[in-house]
C-alpha cells in the first residue's frame, strides 16, 4: 500500500507544480482620467474575468507561453485592451488610465462613480486640498468652503455642519472610525488633524441624510481613503509653518504596499502675531502608515497606524485689545504672570481584513485601539486695567490708557489629566442578489476613561473677590450680616472612571429600478445601538436607540442632465463621555441618545457654461431634534449640561455650482443659509451656539495665460456672526448678542518648475516629479475677526463689557513642494 501511494503523491505534486507554472500574473490600479482608483472595473480574458477593487486594484492571472487579450471595461468610459505574452510564473504590472467615451456621455446610467452623486456625497480632489491655502492646510480647511459647514477659528481642525456642533461629525479613514483629542480648548492648542493628505487618493463627504452603514451621529459624515501605491513615491512640503514629507512604494511581486507619512507643525507664525505677547513653543508632530497586504486574489489585510505628539507650552505676557466706537473708544491692558502646560499624546492602530468569498459576497473584519493621554495644567494671574484710550493724533502718547475705569485681576488654575483606551470590533459585509446589494454590519466598543478634573477660577476687582452669581450669595447687607465665605468665582473638581460598552449593528439594501424610461434609486437601512455606562460610583444604566434611514435618486430621461434625490430618517447619538459629564465634572449615566428627524431634498443640475462643464448642487434640509443635551461654546471647548432638558430645530438651504471657471482647473462659488434655535426647559426659543445664518464661500484657481506654469489659489469666506456666549454660571436667556460678521481671505501663489508636463531628462532637477514654490498670504485684508468674549465689569458704572478675543491678522508664508 505504501509503495503504490508514495509514487501518486510525488507525481500529483509534480504535476501541479506544471499545471500551476502555467500561468502568468496581469496586475496594477485603475484609474479614471482625474487619477482617483476606479472600483468595479471589469478586466476579462476569454471566460475568465475579475473586478477592480475599492482602491482600483485587480489581480487576474493569465496562460503563459501564449499571445492573451485582457480587456478592461467599464460604463461610460472607453475599453482598454492590451495584447501580451508572458513566460511562465512572470508578473506584469500595467496601470491604465480609462478616458470618457464620448460616445455612451449620452447614455442614463448610474454607475459606480454616478452613485456618490446618487448618495448625496460631495468628492474633492486630493490635489485640491493640497494646493489650496490656508491656516491649517488641510481636508478640513476645505470642508469649510462648503455651503452648510462653518468653522470660525483658521487655527481649529473642527467644523460644524447644519447647526450641528464640533462632536457630531464622523471621521472615517479606510472604513475606520478615528477619533480627537477630549482636553482641547482652544485653536491654537490642537496641533495636527488625524487626516494626512499626503496620503489621500479619495475624500468623500455628506451633510446630512447619510445611510444606515454610517456610525451614530448626528450632523455629517468624512469619509477618507489613503491610496495604495503601485509605484515608489515621495514627497516634501516645507513652510513657516512647518513640515511634511511622505514615502510609498510596493514590493516586487505586487502583493505588499506601503505609504508613510511624517508631519511636523509650529502655529508661532500666527500666535505670535496675536495681540497677545507670548512665549510660545509648540510641538505638533505625527507618523502615520497605510500598509496592505494581498495574499491571493481574495484575501487582503491592511494596517493603519498613527502616533501623534503634541505639546503645548504658552506663556503669556500682555495684552491690548482696542474696541467701542471712534467718538467711544475703550481699550483693555492686560499683563500676565504664570504660564500652561498641555501635552495630547495619542495612539491609534487598526487591522481590516478582507475576504473575497464570491463574486456576490465580500466579508471584512476590523479591528483598531485608540487611546490618549492627555493633561491640561496652567497657573496664570492676569491683572487688568479698563479705560480711555488717547486718541489725539500726534500725541506721542497715541492709543495709550490714559483714564482707568476699571481694574482687576483674575487667576486661573487647571490641573486636568485625562486617559482614554478605546478599542473596536467589527463585522461588516456586502452581498449582491441579483438587482440589490445588501450590506450589514455588528460592532463592539469598549470605552475605558479615567478623568480627574480640578479647574477654578478667582476674580478680583479693586481689591474684592467676586463670589458666584447663585442664590447662596446673595449680599443682603446692611439689612443682615454677610457670612458667607470667600469662594472662587468658578470650582470644578472631579475625578472620574467610567466604562462604556457598546454593541451597534446595521442592515440596508440598495436598489436600481427602471421607470418609463428614466432611473430610479433606493436605499432603505436601519441601524440599532444599545450601550451600558458603568464605573466607580456610577449606577449602571443601559439604553437602547433603533435608527431608521431612506434614500430615493430619480435620474429623468431628459434633455437637461438632472438626478433628483430624497433621504432621511431618525438619527440619534448615543452620549460619549464628554456628553455624559456636566458642568461640574459629575458624570450623569442616565444622560439619554439625542434624536434628530432628518428630512434632505437636494438637486444635481450639469450643464455647460462658455462650452466648460460646471454642476450646481442645490440641498434644502430640516431638522427637528428632541432630547437634546444643551452646551456652551468657548472657542472649541464644549461644555454639556448632561441633562436632555431641551429641543431644537435646525433648517436652510445649500447651494454650491462647480466647474471650470478657469478652463482646466476646478472652482466653486458656494451659499448657505442657515437657521436653527433651542428651547431649553420649556423658556421658549433662543439661538444654538452654531446658528451662523448666512455663508459665502468661492475657491477659485487660476493661472497666468502667458505664464502657465505661475498659478493661483484663493479661498475666500464670509459668515454672518456666531452668537457671542455667555459670562460663567450666566442664564444664556440673558446673553443672546452675537460676534462681528467673519471675513477672511487666503491667497497663494506658486511657480511650478517641474511637473509631469515639464520633466527635465538631465541636472540636478532631473531628480523630481514636481518642484514648486510659492508664497501665501492669510487674511489677507487683515479683518480682525473674533472667536469670543472676555468679559470685565467697570468698578464705576457696574457695567459688564464684552471684549472680543482677535483671531490671527494679516500672516505671510512661503512654501516649497516637492515629489520624487
């Protein structure tokens, strides 16, 4: 027996070691004629025949020794076939670029690329967002040129959307749910965004109505892909702001890909250009990974990995701030004593899996740990004078002080420390049934925090400590003694342990109809979270939310190229921890999910303008919020009161036409208008902190026709004024004015050396792909805008006034890029 099946073995192995040396591999990434991957490209030869994947990539392998036609099909974009003749076991990697057909432009088709638009999903350029100018370079400084999305603070990563505020956002980096720092309080404190767009191939957003497989939250949803090299590359971008620098490449055989980036910012620049004199030393930095892994044609793993180091050392020195009127003219001094110290150390990483079982079903896992620590501790006296500011000209005294009205101090102190661990398990998989694709997904968080709290706040005027405006202190003298203690003006101390386990799931389908002639589109979804909030000295409490969502796209067959869509549904989020903790610290388990009624009916119009395509997007939407968790805005800190004791609505409209102003480059000119308030325990309505009722937005690129390698890039903003807050431990009823209208303006310019059009075959630029340089001015009218108030009370009037804290004046930066 054994010697009859030793010989089958040896020959069995022998002969599939043959049959297998038979085959030859076709490999590479498809791309559309913007560069962006195309996903669900068809690539054939003879009766055998795969699909692109999500990043472009396609693996097909072919019989060697023989002459084999691959064809490359897709809808509305024309084939690319290529004849080739391999040796047996060789890898040939080919990247075709697919063109418009011109001749199937005509044609009603929703494909894969038709259906962002059919989603209600906005697509910018990478490129756009590299090049484009301002504060805090970057996906989110583009977002904000969007109608619909405000962001006041040029130093803050942060925006808000639709009346929503900085925490109902998500963030997604290939299919993974990243998170921000919880301590930050200001701009200029928040360093880097977790996005690197050094490594982006693809940014995808929506303001509202988004489907089921979308997390819990409220207002919008980012959507990153980092790209997966089919070649090695670098870069470098150097500026006064400081630097970045990225490396990819893929391995011999195709199957291992790579992108690194590296980041390092410095926001002195613009701090020291505040009216406040400081010492400022920051250091943001960050690396970040993308890896890939293809063990065979139906299994990818995928890492991606970010370590971020930001440190923040301020120490103020003094302050003038001018405002009143001409014939009014008051001005604040301040000088400072004390400095902070703030330190936001975060670690992120995540593994996705995923596995090809067929043609109609693709399952992937995913796997990540988040956590930061952080610590927020400052001592810092500030001592005031309040008065008339010389206005005579030509009086060397000139803008000086000269009569005081008030005089004061205040002393703030902060000892806050903060970890976090955050880990993530999840399930998610798509299966296509004839006409429907159905996808589902199952997750689990576990969220471990530990939070020690320990601020207050001592203020002074002309020698009295001033106590809290509560009932407790009420000064009935001389009709009664006045006993009570001396008290800091505001005192928060807690220290906090809190477990969070949460298990969301979500299930949808999505269908394409025929309908006389015209394409009909839906997509119906539902997703359940139910989560447990436990800890040290935290009654355990559990709840549960069900979430609702549609969307319907009709594509008309008409003349006028126009796709009509609806979509909403119940949308809630579930409290995370900083929902969860009030003004005094105290966390409030019982804290319920916010729910909002979403309804969006948007409008998708292309058209041809000066024989230049252009698009116009028109969003009107409505939202009616019920359980809602009230809060103040300061700068970026938000501060809940932890109790669902309001309601809000929030409604506008958006609009934003696109296209080539400028033949060859990509503008927009954008308008919001917005309008949304909240009744807080049944006092009637009064305005959200982010009701910001009108914004204006163009984003133009250009260039010099007789100079066409010297280009220009300008981001221009206006918002009409946020509501300006409110003194501590004051009733927001009584402070309902708003900040000066926002005004900014960016430009840059650049030169481009080399770039592909301009390759130089010999020298020491022979050694790029692209070199450019450029300058950039921000805030270039130099408007003095403002993020919110100080307030500082007259010791002779008893009058309270509210000084605006400036954002950053008129800046210059110059700026180098490169790639290799």
């Amino acid at each position: 027996m054994k010697t009859t099946t030793l010989p089958f073995i040896i020959f069995f192995f022998i002969t599939s070691s043959l049959l297998f040396a038979q085959k030859a591999t076709v490999r590479g990434v498809l791309l559309d004629s913007s560069n962006q991957p195309l996903a669900g490209v068809n690539v054939t030869t003879g009766n055998e025949g795969v699909q692109s994947d999500l990043n472009g990539y396609y693996l097909i392998e072919i019989p060697s020794n023989q002459s084999v036609k691959v064809v490359y099909s897709y809808i509305g974009l024309e084939n690319v076939e290529i004849d080739i003749t391999l040796k047996p076991n060789a890898d040939y990697e080919f990247n075709p670029v697919m063109k418009v057909d011109v001749v199937q432009i005509g044609t009603i088709e929703l494909s894969t690329r038709r259906n962002k638009q059919v989603e209600g999903i906005v697509s910018i350029s990478p490129e756009v967002i590299r090049k484009m100018p301002g504060a805090n370079a970057g996906v989110e400084n583009l977002l904000k040129s969007l109608p619909g999305i405000n962001g006041n603070n040029e130093l803050s990563t942060q925006y808000a959307v639709r009346g929503g505020n900085y925490d109902e956002n998500l963030v997604y980096v290939n299919e993974v749910e990243v998170y921000r720092p919880f301590l930050i309080r200001s701009g200029q404190q928040e360093g880097l965004s977790f996005v690197n767009s050094d490594l982006t191939s693809n940014v995808d957003f929506s303001a509202g109505g988004f489907q089921a497989k979308y997390g819990d939250k409220l207002s919008s949803v980012l959507d990153i892909t980092y790209r997966q090299p089919v070649k090695f590359g670098a870069s470098l971008d150097l500026s006064l702001l400081g630097a970045s620098g990225s490396v990819e490449g893929i391995s011999n055989d195709g199957k291992l890909t790579g992108v690194l980036g590296l980041r390092y910012r410095n926001n002195s620049l613009f701090v020291n250009s505040k009216q406040t004199e400081t010492n400022f030393k920051p250091t943001f930095a960050d690396a970040q990974t993308y890896l890939t892994y293809k063990f065979n044609n139906k299994f990818e793993l995928s890492f991606l990995g970010n370590v971020s180091i930001n440190d923040y050392s301020y120490q103020p020195l003094t302050r003038q701030t001018n405002f009143g009127t001409l014939a009014d003219p008051i001005a604040l001094l301040v000088f400072y004593e004390g400095q902070e110290e703030d330190r936001y150390n975060t670690y992120f990483g995540a593994l996705k899996g995923t596995y090809v079982l067929s043609e109609n079903y693709t399952a992937k896992l995913i796997g990540s740990i988040y956590q930061t620590q952080e610590q927020e501790h400052f001592d810092i006296l500030a001592q005031y004078r309040l008065g008339e500011v010389n206005t005579n000209i030509g009086d060397e005294d000139l803008g000086e002080v000269e009569f005081t009205e008030g005089i004061g101090g205040q002393l703030t102190h902060a000892r806050n420390d903060l970890d976090a661990l955050i880990i993530n398990l999840e399930h998610k998989g798509t299966l296509t049934l004839e006409e429907n694709t159905i996808e589902y997904g199952l997750k689990y968080t576990r969220e471990d925090i530990r939070d020690r709290v320990q601020e207050y706040e001592i203020i002074d005027s002309a020698g009295f400590s001033i106590r809290p405006p509560i009932i407790d202190y009420v000064n009935n003298q001389p009709y009664e003694p006045y006993a009570s203690p001396i008290v800091p003006y505001t005192d928060i101390r807690a220290i906090n342990d809190v477990q969070i386990n949460r298990i969301s799931g979500f299930a949808q389908v999505s269908r394409q109809f025929e309908l006389s002639n015209s394409k009909l589109w839906a997509n119906a979804g539902v997703r359940a979270h139910n989560w447990n909030v436990s800890g040290k000295g935290i009654t355990s409490t559990t709840q549960t939310v069900f979430s609702p969502r549609a969307q319907v796209s009709l594509k008309p067959n008409w003349e006028m190229d126009m796709l009509f869509r609806l979509s909403g549904g119940v949308y809630h989020q579930p409290p995370f921890y900083r929902e969860l903790r009030d003004s005094t610290g105290a966390v409030r388990p019982e804290v319920k999910a916010q729910q909002s009624v979403h309804i969006v009916f948007g409008n998708d119009y292309s058209f041809k303008l000066w024989d230049r395509p252009f698009t116009l997007n028109s969003e009107a939407y409505y939202k009616k919020l019920t359980d809602v968790n009230p809060y103040t805005l300061e700068n970026v800190r938000i501060r809940y009161r932890a109790r669902n004791n309001a309601e809000a609505y929030a409604y506008g409209l958006d609009l934003r036409m696109a296209g080539e102003f400028v033949t060859g480059t990509e503008s927009w000119v954008s308008f919001g208008y917005l309008k949304t308030e909240e009744n807080i325990d049944n006092r009637g309505n009064i305005f959200r902190p982010t009701d910001q009722r009108l914004k204006f937005g163009v984003l133009i690129q250009d260039y010099v026709k007789v100079i066409p390698n010297l280009k220009g890039y300008l981001n221009l903003t206006y918002n009409t004024g946020l509501p300006g807050g409110s003194p501590s431990y004051a009733d927001p009823y009584d402070y309902q004015q708003r900040l000066p209208d926002y005004k900014r303006a960016d430009l840059g310019v650049s030169y481009v050396i080399v770039d592909e059009n301009n390759l130089r075959e010999s020298g020491w630029l022979s050694a790029f792909n692209e070199l450019t340089i450029g300058a950039e001015i921000f805030n270039i009218f130099d408007v003095q805008n403002s993020i919110t108030n100080t307030f500082v009370r007259d010791i002779y009037t008893k009058v309270q006034y509210s000084i605006p804290n400036y954002l950053t004046p008129r800046v210059f930066n110059v700026r180098a890029t490169m790639r290799f």
